[in-house]
C-alpha cells in the first residue's frame, strides 16, 4: 500500500474518532454511597415524588418507597423531632432525598468523603434560586433544633433526637436566609444561587418528566467547566456534542511517517 494510501486510511479513522463522542466519567453517574446503585438506568416504577427519574436513576422503586416516610429505614432518620412537620415543608426534604437518591447528574459535585456509610458525598451542587426559596419559605414556621442535620445527634435510641440541652426554634431563627437552610442543613451539599430554572445553570431538586429531565444539560455544562481553563470558562459555550479521542500512539507514529514520506501527487 502507497503511503498516500497509508495516509488516507489513517485520516478517514481520525475523521470516525471524532465524531464519536467521548464517554465522560462526570456526566450519567452514581456516587458511592449507601444506597445507590453502581450506574443509572431504567426503573419500572418509583414512588411518588421519585416519579421524575424513573427513567435513568440511581436509586431503586424500595428506596423511593423508604424516602417518603416519617421515620425511613434508609438512615434512620425521623423528620419529626421537633414535633410534626408540616406537609408543605416535608414535600421538600422528600424531594431534597430523591434528588440525592435517584439522579444521575450529580456527578460534576461528587467528592470523596471517609464517612462509615459512603465513600462519595456531593458537594456545592449549585441549586436553582425558586427551589431554596421556596424550600426555606414553606419550613419557615416549622422548627428544629439544628443547623447541620447530618452530625451531632442524639441516636441513643437508635433514631435521632435533638440532643441534650439543644433547644426547638423556628426555622426562620435556625436560617435567617433560604441561602441559611440551603447550604447548612447538609454540610455545603447544596449552593445557593441566584440562577432560575430552566436557565441551565442551576440543578432543580424536582421537575415535570413530561417537559424532560432540566438537570442533564446543567450536568454537561459544569462537567465542561470543570475541564476548562477558569479564564476560559466564563465566555465560551461548550458545544452540545462535545465529543474527543485519544488515538494510541502506534497511530500516531504512522500518521506522522506517512506524512513524511508521502509525495506531492498523493504517489
């Protein structure tokens, strides 16, 4: 074969590796943790407020179930240790815990935690303005008896409690801000913005699956921004089939000799 042939051949599977888009490790994925699955897919069915994600999730239809009752078993964790919380407030933690739970486009804000029950945790995952204000606005009148609700209770009887000396205060004392409740309540999981939804910039905890999932493309665009240079990040807008490959370097090596060695007239 010519080496202009060479050539040919070894451009045609570099145009084909092109187009074939790369497969990106922070774009449809599960964290390590309790609960998730190992990579997202299908479900038949999941409860309720878990609905949206029914088809590509992390979680399973049980943990859906588990998630929408008062006292779970996914973590032993009652919801009512302060007294009844209402359900225009418990929406939002249930819909908070799907979110966690199910979705497979957390994965630009996974980090890695030494926690006994999961070794990934999110981290900053910048949450939509109306979905903290309206989370903070519905709980406000509720109380509580923390600030950061993932450490620092009393589990002596095997759930949480408040623990001693630790006094029940509206929500609005505990977070004087939805930015408060938003970043506090879970160790900086979430990030207040001032983002709305729909602008694909910010995650939304829930959304009507029939208008399709909104936190994908919010999901390619940090994961793009994450490989990006900070200067460029802010001006430049990935493009929607981002795509990349590596060639091996035997390729390589034959791309660039016959390069050298192929004629003007493509011998």
């Amino acid at each position: 074969m010519g080496a202009g042939w060479v050539l040919l051949v070894l451009l045609v599977l570099l145009a084909t590796c092109t187009m074939v888009p790369a497969k990106d490790p922070l774009l449809s994925t599960c964290m390590d943790a309790k609960h998730h699955k190992t990579k997202p897919g299908p479900e038949g069915m999941l409860h309720d407020q878990c609905a949206p994600w029914k088809d590509n999730a992390c979680c399973t239809a049980n943990t859906t179930s588990e998630a929408h009752k008062d006292q779970s078993n996914l973590y032993n964790f009652n919801w009512n240790h302060c007294g009844l919380m209402p359900p225009k407030c418990k929406r939002h933690f249930i819909q908070d815990t799907c979110l966690y739970e199910c979705s497979p486009n957390l994965g630009p804000w996974i980090d890695q935690t030494d926690s006994s029950w999961r070794r990934e945790r999110i981290l900053h995952v910048p949450l939509c303005k109306e979905d903290c204000e309206e989370w903070w606005e519905d709980c406000k009148d509720f109380v509580t008896c923390k600030e950061n609700w993932h450490k620092g209770w009393n589990w002596a009887t095997g759930t949480n409690r408040c623990p001693w000396g630790s006094m029940c205060r509206p929500f609005s004392h505990v977070f004087p801000r939805p930015k408060d409740l938003c970043e506090k309540i879970w160790s900086n999981s979430y990030k207040y913005t001032t983002e709305h939804r729909g602008s694909g910039r910010c995650i939304q905890m829930w959304f009507d699956p029939a208008q399709g999932n909104p936190n994908v493309v919010v999901a390619k665009y940090y994961a793009w921004k994450k490989r990006t240079s900070p200067s460029h990040a802010e001006n430049v807008t990935p493009e929607a089939g981002d795509s990349g490959c590596a060639l091996p370097w035997p390729v390589l090596v034959l791309l660039l000799l016959a390069l050298a060695v192929v004629p003007a007239g493509w011998g």
